[in-house]
C-alpha cells in the first residue's frame, strides 16, 4: 500500500492504531476541524486525527487568543465536530481552566468532552507538571494527548508566541516533560515550535507517535489548523503553515456574484422558484387583495 493511503479506509482509527503507524513510520495527519462541514470534509480527505483545537478561539470566534475559550464553547464544537466524522480520530482540546485548578475539575471536564460530546480523547498542554493530571484522566479511561514547547495557553508567562526551547536546559527539561507525559500515560504528543532537531531527538526517545506543528519533519506526525491551510484565516500566515488553497479568495468571489445577482435582478430565477394556479392567487386577492400589493406585473394595488 502506498504511503499516500491512509490506514484503512474502512475502519475507525484508534489510539492504538496510531502506535501501530509510528512503529511502521507511517506519517500520521491531524488537522483541526470546529463544525460539521468542515470535519466531513477532512474526514473525506482521509486524514487520521481531527483536533477541535482552542484554536477555535481565534480561527472561529474572533478573539486574539485562546484564553477566552470555554468548556462550553468546546463541548458544543466538539459535539459538531463528532456528528461529521465517523472514522478519524476526534481529540477534543481542554481549554484554559479546565484541567489547571484541580484533578477533579479536569476529571469532569475531560468527562463531559467524551460523554456529551463524544470525542476520543482531550488534549491539554503542559509538561510534567501535568502529569498527574494525565494519569488521573488515562485511570478513567480517557486517552489524553500531550502538548509542550509553544504551550498557547501560557502566552503571557511565555512572552508571546516564540520558537521554545532553543538553549540545552530547556531542551533537556523538554525530552524530560515528554518522557513524563508518556510514563502518565499519554498516547501522542504535541510538539509546538521547536528546533526540528529537538523533535527528532525526542520523537526517537519516545514510544508514544509525536504530532509537530512548526517543529520540523522529523515528528510521527504533522497537525495544520484548517483556516491556515485553507487561506481562511485573513492575510497573516505564521511560518510553520503552509497555504494549499485560497478558498478566502473564492468565498469573496462567490459572494460577490450572489450580491450581483440580487442587485441586478439575477436571482432568484425560476429554476430556485415556485408558483401557483391562477385560480388560487385569484381567490387570495379577492379575499385580501384591497391589502396586497398586486403581483405579476400589473403594479400596485392600493
Ligand atoms: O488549538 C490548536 O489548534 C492546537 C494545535 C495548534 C496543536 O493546539
């Protein structure tokens, strides 16, 4: 089978099976997906794991960081996420103080992700420190996918959204969190923004797959947020992204024609509309016709 196919089409993909992809060094795509078109669509394109990332904070809901995000907010787009795809693996991202305040917070929410919304999994971002947290999640039977390096929910203690890790203590103190997030139990991890060697090294330290978004080929697998890939995100792409459509640009064309066409009496045209007998339309506008504007072209009747 080529490299270019994903596993099997055929069946759901599962945590295991994406074990079984790093031990053949199979690639593993992510992509991010926030409602049900857009998670039928990539599902169609065969990817294996759709995050519904926090990102959804500024890809959905406009606001210019992830911070604002609510489990709420989460738990409906996760729920919209699952309803357009059935095989790929669907990760549901923790938001920001929902897994931070306590084990039992972070319990209930990771719960809620999976029950209401039905996600296979959360993720949440942190190092070691997290890694109780993990194991609390993992002993309920929830699968839980790291995230480290480029942590956006840290934002502000990080000083903006910088390359990570690029001196040898944090580098060390980063293979280290892995190793810790694995040992917790986690089945993946992220690896945001980091030296593509750095990912290397640590994807070959660990026997759980690494998923990078900016940290270089060397990863088990790549994650792209859906409006970068896709030129819906306005005109900033940041430097790990790759655009592969401008589908901003054919939105705007599109919508431009239907306004157009409104504006030049265009549309609708029969084709998109219905009519009735003349009797029928006769017998309305003798029973309300003194109210109705005359229709069919002889103009106003007052
Ligand atoms: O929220 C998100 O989209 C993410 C990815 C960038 C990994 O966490």
């Amino acid at each position: 089978m080529s490299a270019m196919v994903p596993m099997d089409p055929a069946r759901a993909v599962t945590t295991t099976a994406l074990r079984v992809m790093k031990s053949a060094q199979r690639p593993i795509v992510m992509i991010t997906a926030y409602d049900t078109p857009s998670a039928r669509l990539v599902e169609e394109a065969g990817v294996d794991v759709i995050l519904v990332g926090d990102s959804l904070g500024m890809t959905v809901l406009g606001f210019g960081s992830t911070l604002p995000v609510t489990l709420g907010d989460m738990v409906r787009h996760t729920a919209a996420v699952t309803r357009g795809a059935k095989r790929a693996l669907v990760v549901a991202d923790m938001p920001f103080m929902s897994f931070q305040v306590s084990e039992e917070e972070a319990l209930r929410a990771a719960g809620r992700l999976v029950a209401e919304s039905g996600a296979a999994a959360v993720k949440l971002e942190g190092g070691a420190h997290t890694a109780p947290t993990v194991r609390r999640l993992v002993q309920a039977g929830i699968p839980v996918m790291g995230h480290v390096g480029l942590t956006p929910q840290s934002v502000h203690q990080l000083g903006g959204y910088k390359v990570q890790a690029k001196e040898a203590d944090a580098a060390a103190t980063l293979i280290d969190d892995c190793l810790a997030l694995e040992e917790a139990g986690a089945f993946a991890v992220v690896l945001e923004c980091i030296p593509a060697e750095l990912a290397a090294l640590a994807t070959a330290q660990l026997t759980v797959p690494t998923i990078g978004i900016g940290a270089g080929e060397g990863c088990d697998g790549q994650v792209q947020v859906f409006h970068d890939l896709l030129g819906l995100g306005g005109e900033f792409l940041p430097r790990h992204a790759k655009r592969y459509a401008d589908v901003g640009a054919l939105v705007r064309e599109a919508v431009t024609a239907y306004a157009d066409d409104v504006r030049g009496h265009a549309f609708p045209g029969e084709e998109q509309s219905t009519h009735m007998d003349a009797a029928t339309l006769e017998n309305v506008r003798s029973t309300r016709g003194r109210r109705l504007r005359r229709v069919g072209g002889s103009g106003t009747e007052a």
